[in-house]
C-alpha cells in the first residue's frame, strides 16, 4: 500500500473499500486511567418518536457519526492573573478542593509566552494531552470545538484546533484555548466535552471506525522520528514527504482484549 499526503496523488487508483480505520493510543500511560475514550457523538435525549424528528434525518445522523467527542480528564477552575512582575499567570480557584494536585496542573497545563499569543491582549492557553491518531492510509484529521453541545455556562473564550494527515504526522494533541475575556473564570469539568476530531476520508463518503491501537515498536519509533520537529523548523508540512519515505507500511494494530478476564 502506497501513501500519500495529498488526497489529489490518489485520484484515478482503485477507491477505497469498507471502513476507514483510524487508531488511538495514550503516548503517556502514566494515569492513563483518568482519560476518556474518544466516543463517537450522539444526539442526547434524541426523539424518535416523530418520523420529522431531527434525530431520524439522514443529514443529522450521517454528520454526527463523523464526529468524535474527547472529554475533559479533570477539572478545571481557573482564574487569569499576572504576578508580582507583571507576567501571565493562572490560580486554581479550587484550591485545596481541587481533585488534581496543583504540581501535576502545573506539569499539564501552560500559558503560552506572551508574545506567541495570536492577539494581543488574549492569552493563549495549552492543555497537554496524551491523545494520539494515525491511521495506514491517507486520513487528514481537524480539530474542533465542541459545537454540538451545550454549555450552561459559556467559555470565556474561543478553542482553537488544526488539520494534519494523521498518516504520516501523528502527534499527541493539545487543547489550546484563547481566553478573550479573562475577567471571568475558566471552568471545564471532569466528563465535559473538550473539543471534537473529525476526520477527511478518500473517497468521502466512507465511513471512519476509530479503535485504540497497540503502541508497536514500529509505532514507537516513528513517533521518536518526528517528535518535537515543531522546535527545530518553523513549517513542519514541509516535513511531510520525508516522513511518509521513512514511514512503516503499517501502524495501526487494533489492540485485542480478552472480555472474559
């Protein structure tokens, strides 16, 4: 199986058949056992009983299986200050009530120097994440907001993700959060939707089974490959075409568990 990073190098070969399969793992097990399985998204409380319902509508029911939820680990209740120096800071506004120790936040969660934030006057907040996709075949995945659930109360800000071929550049994620109003506190539960993955097929209209999938020593070697490429060039696209020559043909091994133990 040839890959290839752009979809149009695949146009005039045989269609793809059945499934596409992407996988996930945690790059960090170390309380891998707080984060959720990626899960497909749902209508809640869908009503079927009318044949008009919204929730029995082809369109509704075809988008909605496209889309994956990833939930938030722990919780989070923060408040946007600046030290004695004027430097951008956060406080746990749950203090010693907090579920997660304030050391281990501090290893997760960052805000980003200053000067890197987008606009000014917005910081720009960075959760780290152990989530990970790739798949064998050519799948480019977007990261994006959870738009399809509701929020009882707004975030003071905007998410904002990316595209990338998970085929050839599979990296863990990152919740990266502009804060544009941080007069008011961050504040996202355990459980509550963090963003959304989707993902971009050949030919589109296939459909995406997403399983997590066995970390191999194929797997763990590509990923040392291109680990932290983002600190030495300023265009890691640029990088693609090196990576899909180096890369194994296949990665993606479902992992197997026995469901009797």
């Amino acid at each position: 199986m040839q890959l290839s990073v752009r979809f149009e190098n695949t146009q005039g070969t045989e269609p793809g058949k059945g499934p596409v399969q992407v996988g996930w793992f945690l790059n960090q097990m170390k309380a891998g056992i707080v984060y959720f399985p990626p899960e497909r998204v749902r209508s809640v409380d869908m009503n079927k009983t009318h044949a008009k319902s919204a929730s029995r509508c082809p369109a509704v029911v075809n988008m909605e299986s496209r889309y994956f939820v990833v939930r938030c680990p722990f919780d989070l209740n923060l408040e946007f200050v600046r030290d004695k120096d004027g430097k951008p800071a956060m406080r746990n506004l749950n203090g010693d009530r907090s579920g997660i120790r304030g050391n281990k936040l501090r290893e997760k969660l960052h805000i980003a120097a200053e000067h890197e934030w987008r606009y000014p006057g917005v910081p720009t907040i960075q959760l780290e994440l152990p989530y990970t996709f790739i798949a064998d075949e050519p799948v480019y995945m977007s990261q994006v907001a959870p738009f399809m659930h509701y929020a009882k109360t707004p975030l003071p800000g905007t998410i904002f993700g990316g595209r990338f071929p998970i085929n050839v550049w599979p990296r863990p994620l990152m919740w990266a959060f502009e804060w544009v109003d941080h007069t008011k506190p961050l504040v996202v539960n355990r459980g509550d939707p963090l963003f959304y993955v989707t993902f971009e097929t050949m030919p589109q209209d296939r459909s995406v089974v997403v399983q997590e999938v066995e970390q191999t020593e194929d797997l763990k070697n590509y990923m040392e490959l291109i680990s932290g490429a983002v600190n030495y060039v300023n265009q890691t696209f640029s990088l693609f075409e090196a990576a899909e020559a180096r890369r194994p043909k296949k990665l993606v091994c479902p992992v197997k568990r026995d469901r009797s133990e």
